[in-house]
C-alpha cells in the first residue's frame, strides 16, 4: 500500500506540447558535483580497482543543485582507466544505500572520460544514430567535480538497467546478461563471440556477467540453440534486431564490440523467450579501436560488411548472415541507415551541432586526452596518426581517423560491392480494406510491389508478441485489380485490439522492407473492443483515494456497448509471462461505464485490489479473456505524479497524459501550456531546473538569454491555469535568478515558461508542504 506521501524528486514531463528536458537530453550539460570525507579517496577507488572489487566509496552527489545522500561510486573502464589518470570513467550509483533514490527515474549514472576521441563526440552520435533503429542508450555530457576539484567533461551514458528494460521490453525481471571479459585475459585471448562452450554454466563466467536473477541456464541453451541448431535461431533470439545490431557495428566501424572482440554488449531475454543484443561502450566507434581479431591487414574504410562471416568463432555472424534471407535483410538494413544518416551528410552536420553545445566546456577541460584543436579538427581529418589506420602513429600518439574523412570513404566503397548495387525491389501504396474494421473482422491488406520474388505480410496482434510471416500473392487488388499486375493482397483477422505489420519483399539478389526501419517501425490497424484499458494511473500521491483512504496506483477499464458486461473469467496483468496473473471475481462492468481495479497487492480490502502494482518508470497492462487472448493492452514509460493516462476521445482514442479522470469521462490533457508558433530554441537560451526543488515556500529560477529584448516568465499549475507572473518586460542580455513565492498554493506540481524573442521553453518543479 502507499499512503500519502511527496516523493522528493524533480520530474520532468516529456508528453506536454512544450519542450522539456530529461536527465539525458543532449541540449543539457548537467553539473555533477561529487563529495567524500575520505581526502584520499583516489587512492581508495584506486585501491578497488586493483583488488577487483565491485565495492564503492560511499559519498554525496549534488547533480544540478539536487542533492543525493549516501551515494555509493567507484572507477569503471578497461583501457580507458588508469591509477595514473585525474579523470577516470565513473559509475556513481545513487540508490546503492537509499531504495528508489533516482533522477529522473535513473539510478545509476555510467561516465565515460571520452578516452581516445578527439572529437568527444563518437559516443552520443553513434547511441542517436542506434536509437532510430533499435534499443539503445540515451547519452550527453556532465561536467564533473569531486571534492571540488574540476575533473572534465564527461560522456554520461544510460544505464542498460531494470527500467531500460521496462521502457523498451515492457519487462525486467528475465534473465540479463552483460558482455564483459573478467580476469586476466585480452579480448583477442578469448578465441572468438558467442561459442558454445558446454552444458555447464562456469564455462561462460569470464565472458558474460549476470545481472538479474537468474539465467545461466537460458544462456546456456541460447548459445546452443545458435550454433548447433541454426536452422531454429529464431525462436531464441530476436533475428531482425540482432541484424540491425551487427549492421550498425559494421557499418560505424566499431570493432570494440562483439563483431570483433567480445565484450561491450547486453543480452536481454523478452517476454517471447528470444534474446535481444543492446550496445555498449561507443566511445570507439568511427574507427577509433584498429586492430582486427582475426588477423589480416585493415584498412578502416574497407572493413568487410560480412567481417567473420567465414570464421567459426564468430557464431554471432557466422551461423546468422550465411543465410541467404538473413543476408540480404541485413544488407537492406545497413542501406537504410546509409541513407537516413551518411548519404545526405546527416551525420557530419549533427557532429557539427554536438560539438556547438559542448564547445566551451572542451575548451575548459584541462585534463582531456587531445588539443582543443584535435577537438576541432577529428570530425573531418585524422589526429595523430596515418587515416585509416594499418600506418605507424606519431611518437607518444594514438591516432584517431577523422570521422567524416572515414565515412566519406566508407560508403563509397560499400556502394562499389555487388550486395550494395543489386536492384531492391519496390514496393508502394499500401492499403487496407476496411479502413477502420472492428475487432475480430477480416481486413484486406494490399500493396504495389516490383521487381519481387517473394513478398511478404509480416504482423502481430500485441506488442509482446513474434511478428508472424504470411504470403501475400500477386492476384491483383481486393477491389479491382486483375491477377499479375503488381498488387499483392492478403486477408487476414484483426485481434482484438487490432494489428501492426510491415511488409517485406526480396528478390534472388536483395530485400525491401516498408517502412524501412521495420521491425523497429511498423504500420497500425486499430481495433478497439468493447471493454478497454481507459485510463490508469502508476504514481497517485495526491489525487485519488481507496475505500480505505490509501493513493495507490489504478487501472480504468471502460464498456464501450450499450450493456453491461460480465467479467467473469477475465484477467489483469502487467507480466506478459503471466497474462493470467489476477483474475476478476463474478463482476461485471456497467453499459457505458467506468470500472476501476486498484493496483495495490491489497486483496484483502473492499473493492477490486489485484496482486500487482504499477511501476511510475514503466511498463505494460494487459486485460485478457477467460481464453487467455489479450482483448486490450498498452505500454508506457515513465509516468509523472499525479498525472494519469488515458484514452481521448474516451473509450476509443490513442493513450495521452492528461490530468486524472477517475472513474469519469477522459479530458483531451492538459490545455493551458499550448505550444504556439515559436521557432526552434537557439542553444545560447537555457531555463534551469530551479533549485531547491522540491521547495517550500520559495525556490530560485535561473535563465540565460543572449540578447536584449522582451520577456515573460508565468508560472502555471497543473490545468495550466496562470498562477504567477515573474517577468514581463525588457531584459538585458545575460544571466537571470528569478525568485518564485509559492506561499499562497497548494502542494502540487507546478510548470514555469520562459517566453521571448520567437523562443519558449517549459521546465517543471515541485511544492511540497
């Protein structure tokens, strides 16, 4: 149960029409200020590291002027760390005393000393580059200090933790594994990537660290199912994933990763019993690690896209990409991310703005491994060393190939191979019949292909769930088309809260799949039945009580017919393992009505109380027959307090946050923060997160505006209502502390606007009495 409390957190609302910030957007440097009683604590983390101890030195850490008690941090790294360096990568764990001490719904922070990357920015484009394909990392920088001493700018990476998991698999319980040498050996010591070693599990302790709870055995049988039963690699792991995984690595270059030494990955086991590889560890991406496991001379440009393709101890690639479908699949995937980012430069302009944002800090970092000129010039030219690697760098130098000196020559030579200049086939105008069907109907999916041999309709009726493959035929359109004119159609059922797929279509020579970031993107057929997941809630403080007076977490169901319902025989779930985990008592839900089940693991209180609860940081809920067919579903992620979200229009819509609604009809939001027509914020224009926050009665606003002009800075509450008028009027240019009084409120979540000279900018704080 939960009873009345304030969580003392600063939250952040990512779902408003207006811009926020999270802990890891790349247009924030955040300050992370470090405190220990011990004055030689170098000396202890030092000591840590020596001994191999995953041990941390307990101390306090100010992040943004928030402060976080009883922290525990220890130096992290491989080649990147060394007693003899001032900045060392850290990993600073800030509920490793406190249960659910986080910032922003993150509990530990992993920063890197951006070792071996003139251009400090290899680490956050390449993690930008893998999100718009697969789940990854979100990273920027910190500035970091340790007793008060100013220890450089840092790369701060997302955590692969419990509620990445849940943001991204809906899930965090099922066996996790990191990619990790242990012991004395060296990556190319460790005789290849994902071999099966044997049935007993400590053949594989030096190569994979656990970090859940279990799954050796999962592991184990994985491995074996990929290299001696290959043929069934797809019911143990997530086979498109992995390929956009191995394309990314290939086409970047980066061979610190298991495509070359095998380390610098995560392994997680989805809800449908298939592992998912996550990437680790960037910083030497774009050609900054040279040297090739295998053997051979390299030159970075021409790395093979099929690298260890031949080599048995590569079973990462071997046993995936000597099928010929697997091949041209992962083809097809390399030539999507070619296009959306190298070919129309879009890489290099990006480089350009990371640097823009991190520029004066480079240049104030006095312990950075490269000039500030080396800084400026890497994106483009090569630092210390010959271009491309295979040459004999300066003296006392590494060199670090430019990263578009690099790429420029890159995609050149992957278009000069027969994989790369086969004809794809085309394929446009997909259509479905009806457009709008109800669930359990039949819908006619259509789609003009050419040049094809094969194409197929790839779906699935739940998120949780294996997109399933069917034969789409060229018999000519549903309506009126006639047979071999190019239009493939196929029937097929819709569930029961619809469908999402994608096509595919090959040919002897190469594949196309639309959309192009399929399966990571794919197209949605709405279906909504007649009783649906509404609304919920996963962090009532303040809103809404139980019969017994508690703000636990809830969960609306709402009739969408003219009758009642029984629920007789239905299930609630947030475990896609376990879809029958609550059942409903002989209960029914009213014609048109609402039905809430609270989410507290208090079944012995008066009402519907199901055995689980919500998490605030993520995951999903499913209502289920008494067949066990999932009827609704939705997956979230990070929740804020006391905001709720729900379905608008009521009953029918696409899930929104919104103020709660409980047990009546859904609002379309929050309406008094509209986001009007001001162009995009220039980076020389910063809104601090206040400080203190929490605060009572008053807390400090902060802002930096680059030039004169006129400005306003309102205070709204949660209905977007105006509460406070700070600024209106001329400001010079510089840096503002504004003071807001909040005496005369309530406790509650309140947002504060900064408007001016065609900018506008939104940040969100907490009153707490």
């Amino acid at each position: 149960m939960k009873n009345y409390f304030i969580c003392m957190i600063a939250f952040l609302i990512s779902s408003l029409p207006v811009f926020g910030q999270d802990f890891y957007d790349i247009n924030t440097i955040s300050t992370i200020e470090i405190t220990f009683q011990e004055e030689n604590w170098d000396f202890i983390l030092d000591s840590l590291v020596a001994n191999g101890q995953e041990e941390r030195l307990l101390g306090s850490v100010a992040i943004n002027g928030q402060f976080f008690d009883s922290v525990g941090v220890r130096y992290k790294g491989n080649s990147s760390y060394s007693p003899d360096r001032v900045k060392n990568p850290l990993n600073i764990k800030l509920d490793y005393v406190i249960d659910d001490q986080l910032i922003d719904n993150y509990g530990t922070l992993k920063l890197a000393n951006v070792f071996k990357d003139p251009s400090f920015v290899r680490e956050v484009l390449s993690y930008e580059i893998a999100r718009k394909y697969f789940p990854a990392s979100k990273s920027n920088f910190a500035k970091v200090y340790i007793n008060g001493t100013y220890l450089g700018l840092y790369t701060s990476n997302q955590d692969v933790d419990k509620y990445f998991m849940r943001t991204h698999f809906a899930s965090d319980e099922n066996p996790r594994f990191k990619g990790e040498i242990s012991g004395n050996a060296r990556p190319g010591e460790m005789g290849g990537v994902w071999l099966y070693l044997g049935a007993d599990s400590s053949s594989y302790f030096d190569r994979y660290q656990m970090e859940s709870d279990y799954g050796w055995q999962d592991l184990v049988a994985f491995l074996d199912s990929l290299n001696n039963y290959p043929e069934y690699v797809d019911h143990v792991l997530n086979v498109d994933r992995h390929l956009w995984f191995l394309a990314f690595q290939n086409l970047l270059v980066n061979l610190d990763s298991p495509i070359n030494n095998p380390q610098n990955f995560y392994l997680y086991k989805d809800d449908a019993g298939r592992f998912n590889p996550i990437p680790w560890d960037l910083n030497e991406s774009f050609g900054a690690f040279t040297t090739l496991q295998s053997g051979g001379q390299l030159q970075l440009p021409q790395l093979d896209p099929f690298v260890n393709l031949a080599n048995s101890n590569y079973p990462i690639i071997s046993k995936i990409l000597s099928n010929t479908t697997y091949r041209k699949m992962y083809v097809a995937h390399m030539k999507t991310m070619i296009e959306e980012n190298f070919s129309n430069n879009w890489y290099a302009t990006r480089a350009q703005e990371i640097q823009g944002i991190i520029d004066a800090e480079v240049q104030a970092d006095s312990n950075k491994f490269y000039t500030y000129s080396d800084f400026l010039n890497n994106i483009n030219e090569s630092v210390g060393g010959d271009n491309f690697g295979g040459g004999r760098p300066r003296p006392g130098e590494q060199g670090i190939v430019g990263i578009s000196e690099l790429m420029e020559a890159r995609i050149d030579y992957l278009y000069s191979l027969s994989d790369f200049q086969a004809e794809a086939p085309l394929i446009n105008n997909v259509s479905t019949t009806p457009e709008n069907p109800s669930a359990h109907s039949t819908v006619w999916l259509t789609a003009e292909v050419s040049n094809a041999q094969t194409v197929l309709l790839a779906y699935r009726s739940s998120f949780s769930s294996v997109f399933q493959k069917t034969e789409m035929f060229d018999d000519g359109n549903h309506n009126d088309g006639a047979a071999g004119d190019g239009t493939y159609g196929v029937s097929l059922k819709v569930g029961p809260s619809g469908i999402q797929y994608y096509i595919y279509a090959e040919n002897n020579d190469a594949a196309t799949f639309l959309p192009a970031r399929a399966e990571n993107e794919f197209y949605s057929i709405s279906a909504v039945g007649d009783v649906v997941i509404n609304e919920f809630m996963a962090d009532n403080e303040t809103t809404s009580a139980d019969p017994n007076g508690e703000y636990d977490d809830w969960i609306e169901l709402y009739n969408n017919t003219s009758n009642d319902i029984s629920l007789a025989g239905y299930f609630l779930s947030d475990d896609g393992n376990d879809l029958t985990q609550w059942a409903f008592p002989d209960t029914f839900i009213a014609a048109n009505s609402f039905l809430i089940i609270w989410a507290d693991k208090d079944s012995g209180q008066t009402g519907l109380h199901s055995n689980f609860k919500l998490s605030s940081s993520g995951e999903a809920i499913y209502l289920v027959s008494p067949d066990s067919q999932i009827v609704d579903e939705v997956q979230f992620d990070a929740q804020e307090t006391d905001l709720s979200t729900g379905r608008y229009p009521n009953g029918t819509g696409t899930f929104r946050q919104m103020p709660p609604t409980f047990a009546a009809t859904n609002q379309s939001g929050i309406t008094g923060i509209q986001d009007k027509d001001f162009g995009q914020l220039p980076e020389e224009y910063t809104l601090e997160q206040n400080y203190p926050n929490p605060f009572n009665p008053s807390t400090n606003i902060v802002f930096s505006v680059p030039k004169s002009g006129n400005y306003s800075l309102i205070v709204y509450n949660m209905l977007g209502e105006e509460v406070a008028q700070l600024l209106n009027g001329r400001l010079d240019a510089g840096t503002q502390t504004l003071v807001f009084d909040g005496s005369n409120l309530s406790s509650g979540i309140y947002f504060y606007t900064l408007t001016g000279n065609g900018v506008r900018l939104t940040k969100k704080m907490m009153l707490m009495k």
